[in-house]
C-alpha cells in the first residue's frame, strides 16, 4: 500500500467584505455571494479581495483524496463495504453516513476493519 504527498492548490480566504470592520465584527467568516446593486466586490473590484470561482478547483486527479493520499467511500450498510472490498482501488477510507444508528454503526465498522479498511468515524463496541 502506497501512501503519496498530495499537494491541493491554495486560495486566499473568501470572506465578507467589511468582515474586520466593527461594525461587522458579528459577521461569520465564511462566503456569501455578493448580490448589492452597488457592491464592489460584485463587481469583482481588485481591492476587495478575491472572490471564489472555478480557477480555484484542484486537478481531477486529486480532487476529493484526503491528507493521507487516500479517497473516501461513503458506506450506509454492510453490503457497501463489501462492494468497496470487491472494487479495484483499496486504496480508500471508509465514511459511515450521518443516518445510520449506532448499533448499525458497529457491525460496519467491524465489517470494515476486517477487510482492512479505515474508518474515519466509526465506534467501537
């Protein structure tokens, strides 16, 4: 099993304009489309920074691979596990799905591990 350095593109942060101001200090630090009639970032006016658009995306190739060089299957049941063991690439990581229950969370997790898969949030009985 061969682990490689996945080098992702960086970006600059994509925040609200006026984020640091004082008045905006309760502003969240996340994106928000700019739809003002008057806005400049809307208009993509070089001094209001960056605005998020295709050109930030990673290659194809390596779009979706964890820090660890490995994808993520998202599983909801045993059967899927099997699935992702019968596939080509074992090169994977598993990812339980957020409405399986707790019990049911336990036997993939077990199913996982013995075919020698990582959970990444998984339980242990």
């Amino acid at each position: 099993m061969m682990i490689m350095k996945i080098a992702k593109r960086g970006h600059p942060k994509f925040n609200v304009p006026n984020f640091g101001t004082k008045k905006r200090s309760r502003v969240p630090e996340r994106w928000r489309k700019q739809r003002g009639i008057d806005n400049k970032k809307r208009i993509k006016k070089s001094f209001m920074g960056a605005e998020p658009t295709i050109g930030y995306g990673n290659p194809a190739e390596i779009r979706g691979i964890r820090a660890n060089g490995r994808r993520i299957v998202i599983v909801n049941n045993i059967k899927e596990v099997e699935a992702a063991a019968s596939a080509k690439d074992r090169n994977i990581d598993i990812t339980i799905g957020h409405a399986v229950s707790r019990r049911k969370r336990v036997g993939i997790t077990k199913a996982a591990e013995g075919k020698g898969f990582k959970v990444t949030n998984g339980v242990r009985a």
